[in-house]
C-alpha cells in the first residue's frame, strides 16, 4: 500500500514542482534580475515600434537606415535574452524566441540591402513571434 502511494505521490510531486519552476522560469530568469516584463516593456516594445513605423515609408537617409538597423539587432539579442538563464519554459517559448531571432536576421539583411518592402514582409513575420508566445505565456 505504502509503495502504490509512492509510486502516485512521487510523479505528482516532480509535476508540480516542474510546473512551479516553470511559473517562475517564465516571469524572470534563474539568477539575473531582469523581469520578463522589463525586457518586453523596456527593449523589445519600443524596438518594435520603432522598427514597424519606420518601414511604413521608405526610410529617407542612411541616418535613418542606421537606426532601423538598430531596432533590428537589439530585437535579435531579445530572441537569446529570452532563451538565456533558465527563463525559457517549453517548447512553444523556444520556438517564438527562435523566429523573433531568424526573422530579426532577415529584417537586418533586407536594411543593409535597403530593401524597405523586403524587410517589411520579414518584420510582419517576425511579429508571429510575439502573439505565438503571448498566447502561450502572457497571463
Ligand atoms: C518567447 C516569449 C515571448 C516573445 C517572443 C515575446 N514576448 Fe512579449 N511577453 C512575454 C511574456 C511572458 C510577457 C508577460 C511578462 C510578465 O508580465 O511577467 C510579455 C509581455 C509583453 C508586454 C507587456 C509588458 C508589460 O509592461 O506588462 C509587451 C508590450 C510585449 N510583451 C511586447 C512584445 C513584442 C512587441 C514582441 C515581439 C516583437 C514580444 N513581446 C515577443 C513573452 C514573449
């Protein structure tokens, strides 16, 4: 009777306590400060935004390039942030970090082409990224 117990209790034990590692994992990682809340509210938002709104018209010099160049690059340092100290929690997160990275890349490569309408498919594509893993993770 004692072992039929363990044998039930000790995989609902290992459950929950993976379930409880993930909850936190998801909101911050194991060992840096940053909030999950932080790194969207303070470098992957306003990145985005800027990025969206100034492939809406073709950008006007290389000035302007430049700082969607930027937009572009920190959004890909975003995608390894958010794989980086334990934070990701299962496959669905990886897989949103995974095209925010690649498609990131591409966004990149059509700006040093000067490839406006380019880097503007790849930036849609890119915002996949964001609702896959909201949905997923953002309560
Ligand atoms: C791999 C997962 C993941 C990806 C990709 C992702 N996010 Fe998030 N985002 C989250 C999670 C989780 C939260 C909720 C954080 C919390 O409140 O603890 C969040 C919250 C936010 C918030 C709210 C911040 C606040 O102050 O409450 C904004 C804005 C945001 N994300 C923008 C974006 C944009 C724009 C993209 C795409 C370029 C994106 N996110 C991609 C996981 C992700």
């Amino acid at each position: 009777m004692m072992k039929k117990c363990l044998l039930v209790a000790l995989p609902l034990l290992a459950m929950t306590m993976l379930s409880l590692a993930a909850i936190g994992q998801v909101s911050k990682g194991k060992t840096r400060p940053l909030l999950t809340k932080q790194l969207m509210g303070g470098l992957v938002q306003p990145n985005c935004k800027n990025l969206g709104g100034g492939l809406k018209e073709a950008p006007a010099d290389d000035k302007a390039w430049a700082a969607l160049a930027t937009n572009a690059a920190l959004l890909n340092e975003a995608g390894h942030i958010l794989m980086a100290d334990g934070r990701c929690p299962d496959a669905e997160w990886a897989g949103a970090a995974k095209t925010l990275r690649e498609c990131s890349e591409v966004v990149l490569a059509k700006i040093e082409a000067k490839d406006a309408e380019g880097a503007q498919g790849a930036f849609k594509a890119m915002t996949a990224s964001c609702a896959a893993c909201h949905k997923a993770h953002k309560k």
